[in-house]
C-alpha cells in the first residue's frame, strides 16, 4: 500500500509560535524521537540542514525550517538542542545526517541507526524505502530525494515526502529490533550504536584535489599542477557563492581539461570534452588558472597520510600480506554469511588489512586499538589468528 500522507499530524516550524508549540511538546515527551534531515548537497556548497523532521512516539511531526528560523530567532537552535539532546534519537543511516546536526549544536546521548540495525539483522536491501515495504508492507513517495531542499517556499508534496520518513520509523525499528532479538543479535547492535557517538567526518585531505577520479594515474607534473590549480579555483567560487562545485564544472571536466594541457584559451574552449553550467562563461577564470599553474608549488607525490599500499597490489609487491589477508579474509567470508550479515559489518575491511600489513603479534588488542567492537572481536579473532598460522608456511615458501 503506498502511504499518500503521514498518518499523523504535521506542524511546520518556521516562526515564533511554531517553536514555541514544538518545544512544549519535546519537553513532555520522553520517548525516543525519530529524527531526519533535507540537505541540498548536489546543489550547494554546504552540507547543512535545510529541513530537519523529527517525529514523536506517540504524538505529531515536526518539521523545522532553520532558515526561516534563523530570521525569527537567531538563538533558536540553543533552545532546540537543549530538548532534542536529552532524548534518544532513532535514524536512518545516521552517519549521513550526524554532520549537520552536530553543526546546529544538536548531538543526542543515544542513537538508533534502523539502516545499520538492518544490515545486522541480514536484510538484503537496507534503503529507507526498501525497508519500509518489506517489514511494514508499506510504499513512500521517493520522487524528490533529489530535490533542491535550499529553496523556498516548499511544495507541499516535498514536506508530506519530508514527515513521511520520519513518520515509519518507529515502526520500522519495532520491526527491525524483534528481528535481532530473535537472531540474538540486540547486543551486536548496541554495541554498534554506542560506536557511532564517536562517529567523525573524514577530515579534509591536506590536497584534496589528489582525490580527483583517475588523478592517480598521472604522473607529469605539469598536468598535475594544472589539476591542483582548476580544483582550487572552483573550489574557491563555489565556496563563497554556495554552489556546489560539479554545478559549475565537473570533476570529468577538469580531467579532459588536463589531458592535454592547453596553450591558450581558444585551445581550452575548444576542447569539447570541458563541460559545465560555467565551462564557457567563466571560460577566462578556468584559462587563468591554468595559465599560472605553472607557479604553483605541489608536491610530486601524494603526501603520506598514513595509510597502507592498496590490497590488490600485495600479491606482487608484498607477498607475504598478501598470504596473510587470503588466509584470512575466506574464513571471515565464510562466518558472515552463516551470521547472515555483510562482512564489512562482521569487521571494517581496513582493520583486517592493517592486521595482514602490519602484524602487531596480538590480534585482538590491534583490532580493539583500530576501533573494532568487542562483539566483533569475540567472532573474527579466532578466525584471524588460524589463517594467520596457516599463513606461516605459505610464507616461509616464498623466495
């Protein structure tokens, strides 16, 4: 059955009464509060919340407008966080909306995360929608995920689309928790919860523009410099003008721009593989840089962040990780399915590959060091600590 409209009541806050209202009832409720965020990530710079929905147990939805908000009451987020703090919050893929929550000073004690709980009760499709239509036999609208969230006033088919996500939750996580409970697997879950307080945004690389697709392979210095400086200039006009920066030229543009460096201007707007909304109007903006680029000082190589060589070389350059992560990572394989959950929930990839690069001699102190949960530790150490033995003789074999 498709669910047309929330099932119940909707209040829109965008001014004095609305806060006022929202906050009387969060200060009665004490039951954990469905929360969720519209962001406009594919249209503008940042990544903060144009919507926030939060949906009580057993009363109505709310839909807050913290741009209208910021007009009637710049302080209003303070009085918000100061209710929405003290109460457990009940998300769907949480890590993606922890980020501008905690940008609004909004951080709860506790949090439920239904798409991770998913994944640890063995569904196979974990999306919101997916989700909802197999455990509660229910359909949502999902024709504006994509929707620019910035812009003002909202339709009325987006904020029935905004309370709807919020609206299932609970009885999702109703669904979703008997599941774990009879696979035994609640403790799993907490566990996992309570690591996600300390979830962080991955920091900005020192270059971010390293990370354009297909950078890695180029090795001219003269093409990279001219990468470094395009990446940076958009940047910079898509910071201050709050646009997102594949909306002025993607990142494809910036590689076809660099394949064969141009000598002038003409040679650059000629190139038709160089595409964008602002691939042609800021034509002498995109030229410039790469005009001086040859001033900019980089380094030859990516700097050393302190990760380990990629995995799929091993067999070639390091041998004897190599062994190690074969011997091992089957058995992990093979245990994930019989737990009927996905191996990266089983453990972190990273932290099985760290164990196989750098042995430290005791797994389970490395692996709890790297992050991994004790219920994680209990399933994969032995498992690790075998295929590391039966990696031994494989090893000494090696020339």
């Amino acid at each position: 059955m498709k669910l047309e409209a929330p099932r119940r009541e909707v209040e829109i806050v965008q001014d004095q009464n609305g806060l006022d209202l929202m906050l009387g009832e969060l200060e009665k409720n004490t039951e954990t509060l469905a929360i969720d965020t519209e962001r406009a990530s594919g249209f503008r710079y940042s990544q903060r919340a144009y919507l926030i929905q939060v949906g009580l147990a057993d009363a109505g939805i709310f839909l807050i407008d913290p741009i209208a908000l910021n007009e009637v009451e710049p302080d209003w987020n303070s009085r918000v966080a100061a209710e929405l703090n003290s109460k457990p919050w009940l998300l769907h893929a949480a890590t993606q909306d922890m980020p501008c929550l905690q940008e609004l000073g909004f951080k709860s004690t506790q949090i439920i995360d239904t798409e991770l709980a998913s994944r640890l009760a063995g569904f196979q499709r974990v999306g919101l929608g997916a989700m909802v239509e197999e455990l509660l036999s229910l359909e949502l609208a999902k024709e504006h995920s994509a929707a620019d969230w910035s812009l003002r006033p909202f339709g009325s088919e987006m904020l029935t689309y905004a309370a709807l996500d919020v609206d299932v939750l609970h009885d999702l996580w109703a669904s979703i928790s008997q599941s774990l409970i009879e696979q035994g697997k609640m403790e799993w879950a907490e566990q996992e919860f309570a690591a996600l307080q300390n979830f962080q945004p991955k920091p900005t690389p020192e270059e971010p523009w390293r990370n354009l697709p297909g950078l890695s392979r180029v090795k001219d210095i003269a093409k990279l410099k001219a990468a470094a400086a395009l990446w940076l200039v958009r940047d910079e006009i898509a910071r201050t003008t709050d646009i997102a920066p594949g909306r002025l030229i993607p990142d494809r543009s910036i590689m076809a721009a660099i394949d064969k460096v141009p000598r002038s201007k003409h040679e650059l707007a000629q190139n038709k593989a160089f595409q964008g909304r602002a691939s042609r109007s800021k034509l002498d903006t995109w030229w410039q840089a790469i005009a001086d680029s040859s001033g900019l000082e980089i380094a030859e190589s990516a700097p050393n962040t302190g990760a380990i060589p990629h995995h799929k070389n091993w067999e070639r350059r390091f041998p004897e990780a190599h062994l190690r992560l074969k011997f091992t990572r089957e058995p992990l394989v093979a245990h994930a399915e019989e737990l009927a959950l996905p191996v990266e929930n089983l453990l972190t990839p990273d932290f099985l590959r760290r164990v196989c690069f750098e042995p430290a001699g005791d797994v389970r102190s490395q692996l709890a060091e790297l992050g991994a949960r004790p219920w994680q530790l209990d399933q994969v150490v032995p498992l690790i600590e075998a295929g590391l033995a039966l990696a031994g003789p494989e090893i000494e074999k090696l020339p």
